[in-house]
C-alpha cells in the first residue's frame, strides 16, 4: 500500500471527469512539449499520453512515485526527480510547452512567482493549467476594489490572462484536502509592461499591501522623495487605498520606481 506524505502535500486528483477537463483545457496537439509538475501515480499522465505529445517531462520529489511512474509508462516519459522548487525550468521549456500542475498547495503561490518570472515566457509556453487552493486562486484572479485583490492578483496578470475554469470538491482527491480548490488556466502575454527586474514589482507591491488600509500616499512617501509629482503624473488620489489602484497603475509605478534605482 502506498502511503501519501502530508508533508509534500500529496492530494492525488481521482475523479475522473476532472482529469478528462484538465486534459480538455489543455488541448494538447502533437507538436506540444508537456511539463507536469507532481504527477503522482500518474492517472493524469496516463490521459496526456494519450494525446500523443511531441515530448512529456515530468517532476516528482518522491522517489517511491518515480519507481511507480517507471514501471507504469516505461519509456514514455522523461522523469526528474527533484524538488519542483528547485528546479530551473528554463533548462526544459521547449516551444509549444504546456505546463500542467496539481501544486502542492504550501508552495503553490512560490511556484507561480518562479514560472512568472522567467524571461521570453512568452515565447516558449503556450499556457499553464494549474490547481490552487481555492482561496488562493481567488486571490489570483481579483479585481481591484474587491478584498482579494492585491499582490498576487497584480503580479499574475502582468504576464498572464488568467481564467478560472471549476471549483473542485475536496472528494475529487485522495486523501481529500480540508479545503475546496480551483483550476485555474494561464496564457502567458505577448505584450505586457516591460520591467527591468521581475523582483522591483514584488517589491513595490509588497511596500503598498503591507498595510492595505493605510492610504496610497503612505507608501509613495517611503518609494520616492518626489511622489507628489509621481502621483500627478499618474493621477493617483493620494487618499485611495492599495487596493483601489488598478493593475496598469501598480506597472507604472514599478516603472518609476526601477528609473530612480538603475
């Protein structure tokens, strides 16, 4: 019998009207490149199989699943055993890459960060089809003036249209999860602002939503000596809240702040 380690987060995803969604929203073709993150004992990769991809990578930790996977599909997958965090995934996005993810939920929001920061995304993934705690995802795709919105909303979207696609019961996996969770499908962007440095908008976000009930003015007093203008410029109402400010205004602050630092 094989025993689920709570410590690396494994909900194996067991019903199989999801895993047919999941592998819809994909719509994998033959010229695709697959990437799935925690394959478990590989009910999912058995449906991508299927499709027939032009390569399928897999990245599982646990070494008793990598025995499991290599006698399940033999030759037909490329498995690395290694921790998803520490993984540099520019080494195995190819063009056409589809990245599908059943992310460990402690991690899920780290990843994210890791995958929106890799240069010329854009040109080598077609789309991520990911599971998140449905709380978190919630907070990825908020709107402004809602009280989920805030750093993770922001930085998603600056290089990913993001969609949720179904809530899902916790009885969908096994062991089931305390909690609800959402598949969420990202398009990585062809235009989006460009930054000199993914880190200065995690930066500016996290000086504003630190506190997210103090006004605007607090934290482009802490960024610039000259936020007046700053604000001016942007028409920015320095008695608004962080989470007042749309998507668009945060890029351009970022904008200025990265012209007062380089």
């Amino acid at each position: 019998m094989f025993f689920k380690k709570k410590s690396l987060g494994q909900n194996f995803i067991i019903d199989k009207k999801i895993i047919d969604l999941i592998i819809g929203v994909g719509n994998i073709d033959s010229k695709d490149e697959i990437i799935e993150l925690g394959p478990g004992n590989g009910a999912l990769t058995e449906k991508i199989i299927a499709k027939e991809p032009k390569s399928i990578t897999v990245i599982e930790k646990d070494e008793r699943l990598v025995d499991i996977l290599k006698k399940k599909f033999s030759n037909d997958l490329n498995i690395i055993n290694k921790d998803m965090m520490k993984v540099s995934y520019e080494n195995y996005l190819k063009e056409n890459s589809i990245i599908f993810g059943n992310l460990p939920y402690n991690i899920s929001t780290q990843i994210l960060a890791k995958w929106i920061k890799i240069r010329n995304l854009d040109k080598f993934c077609k789309k991520l089809v990911l599971m998140f705690q449905k709380e978190v995802a919630e907070r990825i795709i908020a709107e402004p003036n809602t009280k989920n919105y805030g750093r993770l909303s922001i930085l998603s979207n600056w290089r990913m249209k993001v969609e949720k696609v179904i809530d899902i019961k916790p009885n969908s996996f096994s062991p089931p999860p305390k909690v609800n969770s959402s598949l969420l499908v990202f398009i990585p962007k062809k235009k989006y602002h460009k930054l000199k440095d993914p880190k200065s908008l995690e930066h500016v976000t996290n000086i504003f939503f630190s506190n997210r009930r103090k006004m605007v003015k607090k934290p482009l007093q802490f960024l610039f000596k000259n936020y007046e203008d700053i604000s001016k410029t942007l028409s920015i109402d320095l008695n608004l809240r962080p989470q007042n400010l749309d998507n668009i205004t945060y890029y351009k602050i970022c904008e200025f702040y990265e012209a007062s630092i380089y």
